[in-house]
C-alpha cells in the first residue's frame, strides 16, 4: 500500500507546455520530499502531457489527470478536482508556470507541526523572463499571526493573500470548496470564507514563491478590463458579503468599502446586489442609499482636500 504523503501539491494545468517541466523541476528539488503533487490538465491541446511523460515514470509522486465532466472546466473546478484526490496533511497550490523556492514545503511544514495554527503565510515575488536561480537559504525570519479578526484588511488587500502562497491544513478545505463559476477572484472568495472558519495562522517574511508574469494569464485579463473577470469579480464580492453577514462578520467599515468599490461596477448592478444581499431594516436600507448617492460628490472634494494637502506639504 502507497504511503500517505504529508503534503499534496495541487498544480492545474492548461497549454503551459513551454513552462511546465521548470515549474515540475523546483518541486523535485524541495528540501521537504514527503509530497505528492497531482496534477489536473484542465483539457489543453498542447503537448503538455508528452513532456511530462518522462517525470510521471521516474518519479510517481507525480500524478497526471485529466479534469472530468463532473467539474466546471476552468481553474476552480480543476482544483476542486485536486482537492477531492488530495491526500495530503496539508495543501497547497502550485501554478503551472511559476516557480516555488527549495524550502517552500519544508519550512511551511514546520510551522503548521509547531504551531496551533491552520494556515502558513509566506511572500510570493514575481519575475519577468527567465528566472534567476540564486536563492536565499536561511531560516532566520520574522512572523506574525493572522485570524478572523483580520478579514476586513484581508479583503481590502491591504493584507494580501496571493495566489500559492499559502500551505493549509486539509482541515481548511474539509468544508470548503472553490466556487466553480467564478473565472477571477475564486481564491479571495474561497479564503474570506476559510479565514473566517478557522483557527489562526501565521505569516512568516520570507520569500518561498516565484511568480512568473506575463500577458497570458487570467490577473493580465483583469488588468485589461476583460468582461468575464470583472463579472466574476462583482460576483465574488456578493458571495463574500453573504457569508460574512452569515457569520455576523460584517462590519459597517467592510460594507462603506464594498459600496465604494460599486461605482466602478454600476454596469454590473453591484450595488443593488449588495443591498438585497445585505437585506436590511428599511431605515439601514435608507442610510446605505443615501451614502451611495452622496458617495461622487465626497469622493471629488475628497480628492480636492488631498491635492491641496500635498500642495502644502
């Protein structure tokens, strides 16, 4: 009988032929080897499963799928599918073009052993081009905790959760999977829900995570205005305000920044969602109105008392 990995790495996978074998490669050379990594090819028709042929028979902590039916085509159903194989202790995601650092499983390990924590935190640079191998191997850094308490920064990124850049428990993801329609988004959506049903985790300053940019990505459509991101994203904003008022999470600060985020989104009906979404006593429901129409004009002279300000200065 197979052993049981300690980790499982979850890579989806879509006509990323020419990136793939180096982002496979930086999970081979891990410090940490109790892993398996499966990988979900999401119906791409490049040559991504030949060049991968050669690893999946001399390495078998390799596992390559094809996404079935029963999953959303897109990366959200691609890594609900791995989460469902997954038999790992813990999880994380990698993607199928960027690369992780040696000891990203090792030291993301040992925090969530010595700690009674849910989730470990760790920075994630980007690059352009080819990558410069010359990392940083000292395990001397500073940390800090984050818990539920957290959520309202978390969501205004002012505390930024990115993409594979956090090891989970299994137990986070125990109830908990990505929404499979959502095409931008999915992983801020997925984790307000998540930092909001668990215990406390930790965010160590170290860099174990190597993103790598370029135009054909789903951030780079965000970035270009491309509709289906950006209906995705008002989405997702609708689903998060749900489960926080759900919780009793929802603060005034949290709905006065979601409102505000609105007016960008007015083709999208956004704030009339999150007002049947918030579904109010009619004075509150008044108030909120009333902030909204009122909310250009403050937002102008707001504008108008900054420059002054740094004209001052």
């Amino acid at each position: 009988m197979k052993p049981i990995p300690k980790v499982s790495i979850i890579m989806a996978t879509y006509n990323r032929s020419e990136y793939i074998l180096e982002s496979i490669q930086s999970i081979q050379y891990q410090t940490f080897k109790d892993w398996e990594c499966i990988i979900i090819d999401d119906g791409g028709t490049d040559n991504t499963q030949q060049i991968l042929e050669p690893v999946l028979k001399q390495d078998s902590r390799f596992q390559y799928f094809m996404r079935t039916p029963n999953y959303q085509k897109g990366l959200p159903g691609s890594r609900n599918y791995g989460l469902d194989l997954a038999k790992g202790d813990y999880i994380i995601f990698f993607d199928d073009d960027d690369i992780a650092h040696p000891q990203n499983l090792e030291l993301c390990v040992l925090e969530l052993s010595n700690n009674d924590i849910s989730f470990c935190r760790y920075i994630r640079d980007i690059f352009r081009g080819d990558f410069i191998y010359n990392y940083d191997y000292s395990k001397e850094y500073t940390f800090f905790y984050i818990d539920s308490q957290d959520i309202n920064k978390i969501l205004r990124n002012e505390l930024q959760f990115n993409s594979c850049a956090v090891m989970w428990t299994k137990e986070c993801y125990s109830n908990h999977r990505y929404t499979e329609h959502l095409k931008y988004a999915e992983e801020w959506e997925v984790y307000a829900r998540i930092l909001t049903s668990v215990n406390r985790g930790i965010s160590i300053n170290k860099t174990l995570y190597y993103g790598r940019k370029h135009s054909v990505s789903i951030t780079g459509d965000f970035g270009n205005k491309n509709l289906s991101s950006l209906a995705s994203y008002t989405d997702a904003i609708q689903l998060v305000i749900a489960n926080l008022k759900n919780k009793k999470m929802l603060s005034n600060e949290i709905i006065r920044y979601f409102i505000q985020v609105s007016l960008e989104y007015k083709e999208y009906s956004l704030f009339g969602r999150i007002i049947n979404t918030l579904d109010l006593p009619k004075y509150e429901e008044l108030k909120w109105r009333l902030f909204y129409a009122h909310l250009p004009l403050r937002l102008y002279f707001y504008g108008i008392w900054k420059r002054v300000k740094n004209n001052i200065h």
